[in-house]
C-alpha cells in the first residue's frame, strides 16, 4: 500500500489558507476529519472558531486537540476520507508555550522547545501513515517578516520555521498562498 499523501499549505495571516486547505481536504471525499488546534481563550478567538464551524459541511467531524494531535488521531480512529490539521502554527504555539520556563533567552530552553515541537511532528507524521488517510496540514509562515522583539517571539519563530520544514520535506506537495492564490513550492 503506497503512503497516504501529505499536503502542506503555508502562507501569512488571512492568505486564505483555510479556504484552499478545506477545498483540498473536500475534494478526497465526504468525510473528513477537521483537526483543530486552537483553544478559544478570548471572545475573538471564540468567534473565529465558530466562523470556522459554520462554514464546514455536516459530513465533517472536528477533533479538538491543542496538542499531542498524534496521539489523538489513533485514540479517535476515524471513519474519514481525509484529514485537515488547522493549523500547526496554534499547534507549535500551544507546545511551546507549555514547555515555557521563565525567559526563552537560554539555548537550553529553545532546545527544550524545539524538541518537544519535533516529537509532535513526528507523532503527527506517524499516526498519518498508520492511519493510511490523507492529510492537508495548515500552517503560518512567520519566517518573512521582522525579528520578533522579545525573546520567546523568536523561539516561536524558529521552532515553528523547523517544524514547517520538517512537513515540508514530508510532504507529497507544499504550497504557498499568497492573496489568495497558491503557488506550488512543491
């Protein structure tokens, strides 16, 4: 049995990743498993989230899962066409911001952080292939724009900037939204 395909769609704030993402997603079929990482912590965010939700067919289920999506995927088995992982960049945060100790400013913290990030990865990755589902994978390009003022925003940044390479190298196809329009990295 060939290797279920991995598709990674990268790109800034409001580039239309999800939009793309969910018409990749829907094209394998009905049924598909919408991954989401995000925690609805504030009234905006609890809006986006419901936005979200409203906007997706009622064939799809949603597993809620900030972190350890890996392990979350085997435990739930799901009856899917497809999987859509929105997004690895609340994912990367959401670790990151677990394996926070104090200042992010020690190498030994970034390593702490970046490793856990990898195992994450990897778990992802590992739970795909025993699955044997497809899976479109979302996530932000953060690497772009200014060095981060403060020393934990420029963790993030390089640990999310890993991560995104390591499912980049995975990946059957990558690409890039930009206004709206994916170019093909990959």
């Amino acid at each position: 049995m060939a290797d279920p395909e991995l598709i990674l769609i990268l790109g800034g704030a409001r580039a239309g990743k999800s939009d793309y993402a969910e018409q990749l997603a829907a094209g394998y079929g009905l049924r598909v498993l919408f991954v989401a990482t995000a925690e609805a912590g504030d009234d905006e965010m609890r809006a986006r989230v419901q936005a979200h939700r409203a906007r997706r067919p009622p064939t799809w289920t949603t597993l809620e899962a900030p972190t350890k999506v890996g392990a979350a995927l085997l435990a739930a088995q799901p009856a899917a066409d497809a999987i859509l992982l929105d997004c690895v960049t609340l994912l990367v945060s959401n670790v990151v911001l677990a394996h926070e100790r104090g200042e992010m400013e020690s190498p030994a913290a970034e390593a702490m952080a970046d490793a856990a990030v990898a195992a994450e990865i990897e778990a992802l990755l590992q739970a795909q292939a025993q699955l044997g589902l497809p899976m479109v994978v979302v996530s932000n390009e953060v690497g772009m724009g200014l060095v981060p003022p403060y020393p934990l925003g420029r963790v993030y940044r390089d640990v999310l900037g890993r991560a995104n390479r390591r499912l980049a190298v995975a990946a059957d196809r990558v690409y890039l939204l930009v206004a709206g329009l994916p170019i093909t990295l990959k």
